[in-house]
C-alpha cells in the first residue's frame, strides 16, 4: 500500500470510530454534555465536520470559499443527530475530493496571517493533523458516551 492510501486508510479508520460512538443515540442523548466544559457528542461531531474535515481540507488546503464556522462546538437548536451526522458525511466525502486531486506535497492555498504560522506545509501534513485532531475526539467521545449511557467503546478486562 502506498503513503497516501496509508494516510487516508487511517483517516477513515478514525471518520468510522466517530460514527460508531454515536450508534444507538437519540438526540436527547447526543445533546447531553457530561463535561464540566459543556460540550455534548453532536458538538462534537458537528465541530468535526467544520473545523476539522471543512477547514483544514476545503478551506486551508483547496482555497475554496466556504464559511468558516463562528463556534462549530454549539449546534443550532434545529440540527439533530441524523443532520449532523449527514453534515459529517458531505464534509468527509468533499475532503476525499480535495485530497484525491492533489498531491501530497501542495502547499496550502490559504490561512489569516492574524493566526500566525500555518503549522501545516503541504498536504501530507493536514491529513497528518486531521488524523491526530479525529483520533483525539474520538477517544472523547468515547469517555463522553461512557458517562451518558455506559457504552464502551474498548471493553479492557
């Protein structure tokens, strides 16, 4: 297997661990925020969908227009589980796009100077960093989900 389908191989590892701490929700539940911090799992996700897949494949590295979100963290009243969740799904599928048209080695198409220096060189970067920023609130949602409901994701015994 080659470096890229390596890369996407683990990013969509990750995309699928996502979904799965969501299964057999309903949307009382995934609005629930079991941390002091006020977060719930459909933030999450939605956070994921914008801040994560949008951002760092449509917007830094493709150079497209798409509104960049205020506070991807809070879901409007009106989302529910399955929207989010189908949000998750265009802005993962439209992120394979982007990264199926460009090599590894191109460089960001844009970023706010206001931020500082873009971390992320080329491509193989921002997959690098979407795969580390999924698996990370993965195993939030994981602990999250497990103070909801009690659902393991890993049963270690």
């Amino acid at each position: 297997m080659d470096e890229r389908a390596v890369l996407i191989a683990y990013l969509e590892k990750q995309r699928g661990h996502v979904r799965a701490s969501l299964e057999g929700l309903d949307d009382n539940a995934a609005r629930k925020t079991p941390l002091p911090s006020g977060w719930s799992l459909l933030g999450a996700v939605h956070h994921l969908a914008l801040d994560v897949e949008r951002f760092w494949f449509r917007w830094v590295m493709a150079g497209e227009g798409v509104r960049l979100a205020d506070d991807a963290w809070q879901v409007p009243g009106r989302e529910t589980l399955a929207t989010v969740l189908d949000l998750y799904e265009r802005e993962c599928r439209a992120a394979d796009a982007v990264i199926a048209a460009m090599s590894l080695e191109a460089r960001p198409l844009q970023w706010r100077d206001a931020w500082g220096p873009c971390h992320v060189e080329n491509l193989r970067d921002a997959l690098l960093h979407v795969i580390t920023e999924t698996a990370t609130h993965a195993g939030h949602l994981d602990a999250a989900r497990e103070l909801i409901d009690g659902r393991q994701h890993l049963v270690l015994e």
